[in-house]
C-alpha cells in the first residue's frame, strides 16, 4: 500500500487547487483492506475524499473507490483526477498516457495530455 496526497485544479498561486489522498493497493494487500480500513483511514487522511486504486484485469482496468471520512461516494471528479495522475506518474500504469477506472458509476477513462494535463 501507497499513500499520496495530491492536489486537483491547482493553479500558480500557493495552496491551490483541491486536495485529495490516493491509496495505491497492489498484491495481497488488497484482500486485508476491509471497507471498515478503507473508512478509518478515510477518517484518518482527514480529507473531502480518499480514493483507492488497485489494478483488475491485467492490469487493463483499475478499480477506483472513493471515501469521505464519513462514508464511501459514488463519485468524485478532484479525486480521479488525482488517482490518474499517481496511478501514470507514480506507479507506472496505464498504458499511453491513459487509464480506466472500473467505478460504482461505471467506467470512468482519463488521459494524460501535452503539458501533463489530465
């Protein structure tokens, strides 16, 4: 498990942007988070949202959950971003610049474009 935070919509001024951790889980770890951990550690970032990534399908597809410190969300646009800028950035996935992610709203695809833009 990995745990980034990272800030969606910034701007050139300091402390912009919306602020939102990422969990990266790969390997076994995945079968030990319960969403009773995935909750408390929500509760712990103390962030609007947490979002948990991990691969399926061969690494093809990564599921994406998204949790406040109060409850799980079926959506979160700061959130996704940010999960697709460490799951390209910082853990190598994704395929092209490009990611999708398998959520509780359906298949959600992000791509990298010039400049790093997402």
């Amino acid at each position: 498990m990995r745990i980034f935070v990272v800030d969606a919509f910034v701007t050139e001024e300091p402390f912009t942007g919306n602020p939102a951790a990422v969990v990266c889980v790969e390997g076994g770890g995945a079968e030990v988070m319960t969403d009773k951990f995935r909750q408390g550690l929500a509760f712990e970032m103390n962030l609007s949202e947490t979002a948990y990534v991990r691969p399926i399908e061969d690494g093809r597809v990564y599921e994406l959950r998204w949790f406040t410190p109060e409850a799980e969300v079926d959506l979160c646009g700061h959130a996704t971003l940010a999960a697709a800028k460490v799951a390209l950035d910082e853990m190598g996935w994704g395929a092209d610049g490009r990611v999708a992610f398998s959520t509780r709203s359906g298949i959600l695809a992000v791509e990298k474009v010039a400049g790093g833009m997402f």
